[in-house]
C-alpha cells in the first residue's frame, strides 16, 4: 500500500507540481510578451500545461480514490498508518489543485487586465464596458458593434 502511494506522490503528483512551476514561467511570458506571435505562442503552451495539469490531476484522483478503497486487512496500527498516508497524500494533493487554481485566476485577471491596457491604448475614446467586455474575452467585433449601435441609436 504504502509502495502504491509512493507511486502516486512521485507520479501523477508529481507531474501535477511540474505543470504548476511549468505554467508559473510561461505565464510570465505571456504577460511580458511585446510581440503578438510571441504572446499567441505563451498562451498555446500555457494551454497545452493546463491540459497536463489536468490529466495529471484527474490520474492522481483516480488513484487516491482507488487506494482509498482498497479493502485493508491489516491490524490496526497498520490501518491506522494507512489511513493517515493517504491523508497526508491526499492533502499534498488538495495544496497542489489549489495552488495551480489560484495561479490560473491571477494569470486570467492578469491577462485581461493587459488586454484592457492595450486597447485603451490603441483606442483612448473607446468606451469603458466596451473595453472591460473585449478584455473580458468577448468578441471585439460584436461588441463594438454592439456599442456603434447604441451610441447611434438604432441597438435593438
């Protein structure tokens, strides 16, 4: 059992820790990147970490679950140290989930807060909703659209 848990802590987990230090620095690229194409290229490979983030999360998971219910026929001081293994695992593994969900959140207001300052700087008279709106991911196209016609009075 023990053996099986260790497995879990320098697998799954493991590459779990790798993808949070992984998408740390190709955050930081995305957010310093000064060209579009080098901007587009962070935001593809910080992609493609989520994604490894994600399978390796979903496997530690799976395995926890499945070594949790491993029917335990042991005595119990041996059940006990089980018990409090897998727990310690378990919490390794809840730090780890927080800590790259929180990186994701600061990384996405992040973004958007760049975002927003490059469109006010490419259109200073824009309006504030329409810049928060496109910054916040929303179609540039329809939501300028969306404000000409307000602005000209013929929005539905």
């Amino acid at each position: 059992f023990l053996a099986k848990l260790e497995t879990v802590r320098k697998g799954p987990l493991s590459e779990l820790e790798g993808a949070l230090a992984d998408a740390a620095g190709t955050h930081k690229a995305a957010l310093t990147a000064t060209t579009a194409t080098a901007e587009k290229q962070a935001l593809l490979q910080a992609e493609a970490e989520a994604s490894r983030a994600s399978e390796a999360a979903a496997r530690t998971s799976q395995l926890l679950r499945t070594l949790a219910s491993e029917p335990s026929a042991s005595s119990g001081s041996e059940a006990a140290l089980r018990r409090q293994a897998l727990a310690g695992v378990s919490v390794l593994f809840q730090n780890a989930l927080n800590s790259y969900f929180q990186a994701q959140v600061a990384f996405r207001q992040e973004m958007e807060g760049k975002v927003s300052r490059q469109l006010r700087a490419a259109f200073p008279e824009a309006d504030e909703s329409v810049v928060e709106a496109v910054a916040a991911g929303q179609s540039a196209a329809s939501t300028i659209q969306d404000a000409m016609q307000r602005q000209s009075g013929t929005a539905p």
